[in-house]
C-alpha cells in the first residue's frame, strides 16, 4: 500500500512522539516545544482537538493509544516544564 505525504508526515510526528515519550516517559509535549525541528507540541494539541471533534481517523487513535496517549489535556507544573 502506497502512504500518501500527509500520512507520512503524520507517521514521523506519530515516531516523534514515541521518541518524546522514551525520553521524558509520557505523551504531554508542552505547546511551545519544538523537538528536532518540529513543533511537536502543537501537533500533540491538534490531535486532541481532531479527537474531540471526532474528525480523526480510528486508525490513528488505536496508534496513538497503542503509545499511552493522554487524550485530555494534561496540566504540567511551572516546576516541572524546567526539569
């Protein structure tokens, strides 16, 4: 099966994020965060809001599921955004 661009720039994102949680060991990437060039925490912040709106694909729930995804948005403190 051939992966159209938007499905591979989302699949990169998806990697990312599964990169991002090896490291820090959750999905809750801050809005402002930019992670090897991308903008990795607004793309975590428009997968909710798909989610919500119930505009994204069942496929990538179950993927980003399959990775602990936190589908409501998680409150991170002051102190530990500095961590």
């Amino acid at each position: 099966m051939k992966v159209g661009a938007h499905q591979k720039k989302w699949n990169e994102k998806c990697d990312l994020l599964l990169e991002y949680k090896d490291e820090h060991g959750h999905c809750n990437v801050p809005t402002k965060d930019i992670i090897n060039g991308q903008h990795l925490g607004i793309w975590v912040d428009k997968q909710r809001g798909f989610y919500k709106k119930g505009k994204i694909p069942e496929d990538r729930i179950d993927r980003l599921n399959e990775i602990g995804f936190n589908w409501a948005r998680a409150y991170v403190s002051w102190e530990e955004r500095f961590k």
